[in-house]
C-alpha cells in the first residue's frame, strides 16, 4: 500500500516450543475476547532438518517494510527517501528486526509491450538492496507492489496481455534471483484488485495470478524449486470470504513452501480519524481481535503459516503534519496489535513510508522514541495502559481530584513516578481495584505555575513492559476568532488553544445534516478537511472541505477538543470566498 507523506527478536531452535509457552501465558490477558491455545503437538524442527514454513515465517519475526522507495513513482527518490544503505538495515538489525520487505513497483522500469523487459539497471538497484539486507543476515520479502493497480487491475478486459505481462515480470525476477539464498522470500502481488469486477470476480481472477506466480517461480528452478512464497487474499484483506478462498487454494496446491500474506490497518474510523473515530474504543478493539482470530482460525491452526505484510495506521504516523491521533491513543493501538500477533501465532511486517513516520532513515532513531519503545516491547510482552494519558486541568476551576482507569493487560500496577522520584500512595495517590485517583494536593504540586499547557509528566510503572506516561494538563477552553478566506487557500482561524489539543470537528447544516466532503458523517475527516496549526495558532478549514459545502448555506461547526470541550463556530460561502463568525 502507498503511504505518502501526505498522509501518511531473534529466535533458537527451541522459538516454537516457546512461543506456545508464551500464548499459554498470555491467554484471557486482554480486555477484549481472547485467543484460545493452539491444539495439538507443536512441531520441532531437529537440528539439521530443513526449514519448514512456518519456521521460517516464525523466524521472521519481526519484519519492517522499506516503504516509498523502491514502490514509489517513477522512482525509488520520487516520494521523499533515499537509495537505502548498508547503514539502514545494519540499524534495522541493531533494534532487533529480523526481516524486512522491500516492496518493489516494475511498471516505469519495464516495456508496456511484449517481451514486457524489466530495465537492467533496475533490477541491479533492487538486486543490490537485497543482497544488502541479506548480508546483514535479514530475511528478505520482494514482491510486485503498485504494478496492481498500475495494470493488473485491468485483467477483467484485457485478461490475456495482463496474465502475459505478469508471467513475464514473475520470470524475469525468479531468473535473477534463482540461486540467491532461501532467506529470499517472494510474495506474488500487492493488495490485488480489478477494476469493474463482483467479489466473487475478483477471488477468481486473484488466484489465477497466484496459481500463474507460483508455476513460473517453481519451473524457474535453482533455490525458487523450494523458495518460501507469500499468496495474497483479495485487496490482502483479512475478512473471512477472503480468507478462505486462499485457504482452499494454498492446501489444493500441495506445496509446503506456501504461506499466507494479509494486511492490517485498523478499523477505519480511528484509523483515519474520521467519523467521530478519536479513541481506539471498544469498537476499534473489537474490530482487531476479530481480524486476527480470523488470521489464526483460518490460517494458522489450518497449517497456513501466515505474514501480516503491512500494519500500522493510515492517518500516520506523520511528522510534516500534525498528528491526527491522541498519543495514548496510538500506543494502545500498537501495544494490542503487537499482543494480538503474537497469540495469533502471526509475523508482523510495519508499514514505514519514510524518516516522516517510524524510523528515521537519516539519524536511524525512531522518529517518536516513546511509540518506538512500545512497538518494539510488544513484540516479547504486553504493557499497562490507562484510559488516558493525560489529566486535564481547567485553570478556571479549582483542582480536584481526578481518577484513571487502569488497564493491568495481565500484568501488575507498581506505583507513580516523576522521574526517579517515587509518589507515595495514600498521599499522592490511591489505588481501588483498577481505579487509580490522583490526590488534589498531588495535582497541585505537580500543575506548578499552572502554565498552559504539559506542566508535569508522570509514569505509572507495572510489572512487565513500558511505563505509561500521564501529562498533568493545564488548560482553558480555546477561544477562536472570525475569519475570512477562499475556497482556493482555505480559511485560517485564529485560535487561542490555550494548552488544549484538538480532536474533531463535526459540521452540519442548519437542518441537521451533514456539511462537508464526507458525507455519511457530521464528523469529518482529521488534516482532510480542516487541521489545526499549533505553531501559529489556527484552525485552517481545508480546500476540500470548502468546496463540498453548499453556496450560500451558513454550517454550525462544533470543534471537539481532547480535554472535553466544545467550541461551536459558523461558516458561511459565497462563491469562491468564505467567512468564519464566532457562534
């Protein structure tokens, strides 16, 4: 999958054996439904014993993706990275990734026509980033990546030149790559889609291209006899009447070198942030547990072993704008998936765009060291969370007492610290059941000077896994001001925050109906429709959102901030210009 910038351990011979200790362990762990242990005997490879698949997909564990590089558009500079360096992947292997996939895009590097030939300087370019990463002692995925919608999409009405061009493109890499070593994995095509097609259409013509990619790479010969292959579902979606076509198909093609390869990014609602989507709630929740229990009873207990290609968010991580999501909110998101994987018995492969979203490709830093430190503690534990990540203080009001929820995820709460410095339960703070309140003379101390804004940072410790950071917030209800602009440029609205965030906006007509460029909801889409400007304190209504509104027709806007307050705003267009009156 495209991630622009405008949006967005190591194993021993015994890894399988302790895997299902630790889904043992981990079993009615998490707050939502959870994954039954695996029946029947685990298989041990003997030492000596050829790899099996799902060894191998096992020892990829966990796996990092070179995202907008060698898929980007022409080339691999073209959407903001660099020609990848023995530097990167030394630092990739350096933070305990055992694999990375390489998604590779052939289409401007090959003859629309037939012989369709692949250029040769490319293939060295990609050739010379695998046996990069392969020298590090990293697995290494390569596949046929935005070719998928580029042409392949078109094989409902031009069926015999696609399958052509795409058995050509799958013959002219197994040649270059056939004596390369196993830990050189092929995965068919990226997230498979056809144009003007029913489901059913779509199933049929996706394995035709898995069946056609499977035979050539095997009549290839060399090491591509017996090369570990991923086979794509539908779109690579992990939905049941997508699942289990591939299933039928894998098993029926009797090769033992097969696995699965699906993607996941959330539900989309908090994925985007859109739709009211701000917290990963118990929908958002539900929707994981329900996408790997699917990954696991349709795959992995069916002997499928089973790669998850790509995961992540779609709204971000994003350093050139600003972050659609709470902070807490994300770090729940990953610390679940990361749990979710593991008992599914599943390998995780991050999707990174680029130095603006994980790992920063020029310092090789996580460019958010506190998500980096969670990603990487969910691949081993879990780690307790709470409700929130942030205590929000009205300075207009006196201080009370406030009480989080804690979320234990199995293990055991230790106590508050501010830095090395330990709070003292009773005074500071109390513990009832999985309610933690904070003491109003605690808050008092830690808000100071109560300057707008984060005045102290605590961390609640537990047992196993990162601490939790809680952010003593001092705040007042932002204040915006009237404005005008254009449908052109967008309308900039000067707005005091005032130490608050925002989290939403939701507009509506004077009828109650939705107003924007999303219409199936009031709550409309976060850094799509409108975004907040922190630095130079505005709200900008976006382009996309101003056109989509009705001329002449005055929209109630209702800005939803994170510490709880509303601010109602009215916007009104004229033709290409547009005004912003204070409700």
């Amino acid at each position: 999958m495209q991630r622009t910038r405008y949006l967005t351990g190591g194993r021993g011979p015994g890894r399988l054996l302790g895997l299902l200790l630790a889904l043992v362990t981990m079993i009615g762990v998490t707050s939502t439904a959870a994954f039954a242990a695996p029946k029947g005997p685990l298989p041990i490879r003997l030492p000596g014993a050829a790899a099996s698949a799902a060894d191998t997909v096992a020892a990829m564990q966990p796996s990092w993706n070179l995202g907008n590089t060698f898929d980007a558009i022409p080339d691999v500079t073209s959407w903001g990275n660099d020609v990848p360096t023995k530097s990167l992947f030394d630092a990739l292997k350096a933070q305990g990734y055992r694999s990375v996939r390489i998604p590779v895009t052939w289409t401007d590097h090959q003859s629309a026509t037939a012989p369709y030939a692949i250029d040769a300087a490319w293939m060295t370019s990609v050739k010379k980033a695998v046996d990069l990463a392969l020298n590090d002692g990293l697995y290494v995925v390569i596949n046929v990546h935005h070719d998928s919608w580029q042409w392949i999409a078109d094989m409902p009405t031009h069926h015999d030149g696609v399958l052509a061009r795409f058995k050509a493109t799958w013959t002219q890499i197994a040649a270059t790559f056939r004596n390369h070593p196993q830990k050189l994995l092929f995965e068919g095509n990226n997230e498979p889609q056809f144009t003007n097609t029913t489901e059913a259409q779509g199933i049929q013509y996706n394995a035709e291209l898995n069946s056609a990619f499977r035979s050539v790479v095997r009549q290839s010969g060399g090491n591509n006899a017996t090369r570990l292959l991923f086979l794509p579902t539908l779109g690579c979606t992990p939905s049941q009447e997508r699942m289990d076509p591939l299933a039928a198909q894998l098993k029926s093609m009797n090769d033992p070198n097969l696995a699965a390869t699906v993607h996941y990014y959330g539900y989309y609602p908090f994925s985007v942030n859109i739709a009211g989507g701000t917290r990963f709630d118990a929908t958002s929740q539900q929707d994981m547990t329900d996408a790997f229990n699917r990954m696991r009873s349709l795959f992995v207990t069916q002997g499928i072993p089973t790669y998850l290609g790509e995961y992540g968010l779609l709204g971000g991580p994003d350093s050139n704008h600003p972050s659609r999501f709470e902070q807490g909110e994300v770090l729940k998101y990953y610390e679940m998936l990361g749990y979710s994987a593991r008992t599914a018995g599943v390998t995780t492969a991050l999707w990174d765009a680029g130095s603006w979203n994980y790992f920063n490709r020029t310092t090789l830093q996580w460019s958010d060291p506190g998500l980096g430190a969670a990603i990487r503690s969910s691949w081993t534990t879990r780690s307790g969370t709470a409700s929130s990540d942030r205590v929000y203080l009205a300075k207009a009001d006196a201080i009370t007492a406030r009480t989080l929820t804690l979320n234990p995820n199995g293990t055991t709460f230790r106590g508050l610290w501010q830095g090395s410095t330990q709070l003292v339960q009773g005074r500071d703070y109390t513990v009832s059941g999985n309610q933690l309140t904070l003491t109003a003379s605690a808050l008092t101390r830690l808000a100071g000077n109560r300057a707008y804004g984060t005045n102290a940072t605590i961390q609640a410790r537990f047992s196993a896994g990162v601490p939790w950071n809680i952010y003593v917030t001092s705040y007042d209800p932002p204040v915006l001001a009237n404005a005008t602009g254009n449908t052109t440029d967008g309308l900039s609205i000067p707005t005091q925050f005032r130490g608050d965030q925002l989290a939403t906006l939701e507009s509506r007509y004077a009828d109650g109906s939705t107003a924007g460029n999303t219409s199936w909801t009031p709550y409309q889409e976060f850094n799509v429709a409108f975004s907040p400007d922190y630095p130079h304190n505005a709200i900008t209504l976006l382009p996309a959102y101003l056109n989509a509104l009705n001329d002449g027709a005055q929209v109630t806007l209702t800005f939803h901030f994170w510490s709880g307050t509303n601010v109602t705003y009215r916007v009104t267009k004229n033709g290409g210009s547009v005004t912003g009156t204070v409700a």
